[in-house]
C-alpha cells in the first residue's frame, strides 16, 4: 500500500510539474495572456528587426509565419483552425476574402496612424473607404531589358516585345494574369475583360510572340537576367530591383500606355485572437520611421507618404519604380475575377506555353 502511495505521489508530482513547466512555456510564448500575435505574411517580406523592435517596444510576442502565395494563404484561412491576427494578401484577394466574409471590418479610429498613407493609394476599388485594408507595399509589373543587348528606346512599349530583333531574347513570367495583361494593354483592352472573344484575340497574339520568347519562368528570371542570358524579360518592380542590384547593365521601364498595378495589404482575420496586437502592429508599421526601414530593406515601393521623405532621393527620384502621374493613371489593378473566367484565362494560358515550346 505504502508502495502504491508512493507511486501515486510521484505521478502526481510529475503530472504538477508538467502543469507547471506547460504554464510557464504558455507564459514565454504569450498564450492566454493576450500578449501573442500570429502574423502570416509573404517570405522575406518584413525587415527581422522591425519584428524585435515591436517586441521590446510593446511587450507582445510574435509568431511569424510565411506563404508563398495568395492562393495558398487562402486556402488555409478557409480552413479554419488558424490563429491567424494579422495577414497580408494582394488586393484581388482581399476582394474575394471580403465576399467570403473572412475579414473583419476595421475600426478606422484605432488606426491613428493611417494618415501617413498617401491618399492615391487609399479608397482604391478593391476595398472602398479602406474598410477591410491598409496598404502595405505596392509595385508594378514592368519590362527589364540589359543595355549591352537592347537600347533603351526599343523596350520602351508593351507592343515592341513582338520586334523581331527579340527573336529568343525575351523572358516571360509564369503568370496568365500578367501576360495577358501586357497583350490586352498592348490591344488596347482592359486586363479584367471577362469577353471570351477579346481574350482568345489576344492569346492569338502572344502566339505570334513565340518566336521570341526564350523561356516562361518564375524565380529563375532573376538568375537568367542576373547572368545576361537573355536580353528582355517581363517581371514585377521587386524582382527588378532585385536583378539590377546585382547586374549594372539591367534597367527596368513601366510602358506609359498602361500596366498592372499591384497592393499588398494588411488586414485582420474575422478569427483573430488577438485584434488589439493587430492594430498596434498596423499602427507600428505605419510609423513613418519604421515604414522606410521596411521599405530599404524589402525594395518595393511605400505607400507611406511620410516614409517616402526619408528615404534616399535616388530611389523616390526613380520613376521606373516611383512612376510619374501620367503614367500612374493608366495603371490597371487586378480585379477578382468569376472562377469560370479564371479558367479560361488559365486555359488559353496554357495552350499559349504549350505552343512556345
């Protein structure tokens, strides 16, 4: 019996123990204080010491996690069971996260620091009144083109892509959002028709593009272009930056007669745990100081009007990626599109790369 009592004791002082030993690991990571805030962003898309900046300056513990893109984040947010606080989708996706009511509507009097945004890039037609979002980055997809294969005067338009002095020279990215894009502008037509003919006009155009397109690629563009494997490439303004930080010779142009504009924003799940860490997260990122750390570090354009002062004139003064006005009022943004449409533009898409090769 005296045997049992022990044995009973020490389960139970061990069973104490784990209690204990749970508690304080809850404790350091935040749990059931209040004090943890769960952010699911892009890889690489936030300066790591704005992260330890926010810790030490607000008490809250971040758990940071990454997707690698917006279809996926949005598949595991349907899913449920996430403890997600704070997210960052571009803006096509925040439309279709509003419709599917996996957004909780912003308090506006929370966001103290919203002023800071320059008002072009609030209010835009994926998010009236910036109820659901907040801008967080934005670029734009663009032509990079090498000076020791091209002048800078024959990539300056969509339509010169079809010179036949690109013959295998020309690189595109793996997107049919984007490469329609380039071909309906180049036609004249906006890049979310819906109109079956239009679209099949322009996949009969881009066929004519194929004796010039060496490859359809992704992150290997950046590679491709680094090492002057090719002399024209179609990508977004980050990854631009990105190559020509690595390769003098590379230059990067947003065509004048229009493009595709792109937001990245901010936004907090119907299911957050923590709402209250997610505004002063928002708020912390706005600050027009840490704004400008984040914008050197990730390379993309501020929305941030106030960032956009500190940061180098060389940079603000670029209007590859600072595009002057006349250019940004012929910027598109991608609107969420019916799912039947998506698939004809990913089917004519396909049958495009299948004629390429």
């Amino acid at each position: 019996m005296k045997k049992l009592l022990t044995v009973v004791i020490s389960i139970l002082a061990l069973c104490a123990a784990l209690a204990m030993g749970n508690a304080a690991l809850n404790q350091h990571h935040g749990q059931g204080s209040g004090r943890l805030l769960t952010i699911y962003n892009w890889g690489d898309y936030i300066d790591p010491a704005l992260i330890n900046k926010f810790e030490k300056q607000t008490g809250y513990k971040v758990d940071y996690e990454t997707f690698d893109s917006n279809e996926s984040m949005l598949t595991k947010i349907r899913q449920g069971g996430t403890n997600y606080d704070l997210v960052v989708p571009s803006e096509y996706t925040v439309q279709r996260m509003k419709r599917e009511h996996l957004l909780a509507p912003l308090d506006h009097r929370r966001l103290t620091n919203l002023h800071y945004i320059d008002p072009q890039f609030l209010n835009r037609s994926f998010d009236r009144g910036n109820r659901y979002s907040v801008p967080y980055f934005w670029g734009t997809l663009g032509i990079i083109y090498n000076d020791q294969k091209v002048s800078a005067g024959d990539v300056q338009h969509w339509s010169q892509l079809w010179n036949p002095r690109l013959r295998n020279n020309l690189m595109l990215i793996d997107s049919a959002r984007d490469v329609f894009a380039m071909t309906l502008i180049a036609q004249g037509h906006s890049v979310n028709t819906t109109d079956y003919q239009t679209l099949k006009k322009a996949q009969d155009h881009l066929k004519t593009l194929t004796p010039n397109v060496k490859a359809i690629v992704a992150d290997e563009m950046k590679m491709y272009m680094e090492q002057d494997e090719a002399a024209v490439g179609v990508t977004y303004s980050g990854d631009a930056r990105e190559m020509m930080s690595v390769n003098h010779h590379l230059h990067y142009v947003v065509p004048s007669e229009g493009s595709n504009i792109w937001f990245d924003n901010m936004v907090i799940p119907r299911t957050a745990k923590n709402k209250e860490a997610a505004y002063a997260f928002i708020n912390f990122m706005l600050e027009p100081q840490n704004a400008a750390q984040n914008a050197r570090y990730v390379g993309y354009a501020t929305p941030n009007r106030a960032a956009k002062k500190l940061l180098p004139k060389k940079v603000t003064s670029n209007q590859a990626f600072y595009p002057p006005a006349r250019t940004m009022k012929h910027l598109q943004t991608y609107r969420d599109l019916p799912l039947k449409t998506l698939g004809v533009y990913n089917d004519l898409f396909l049958e495009f790369k299948m004629f390429a090769k």
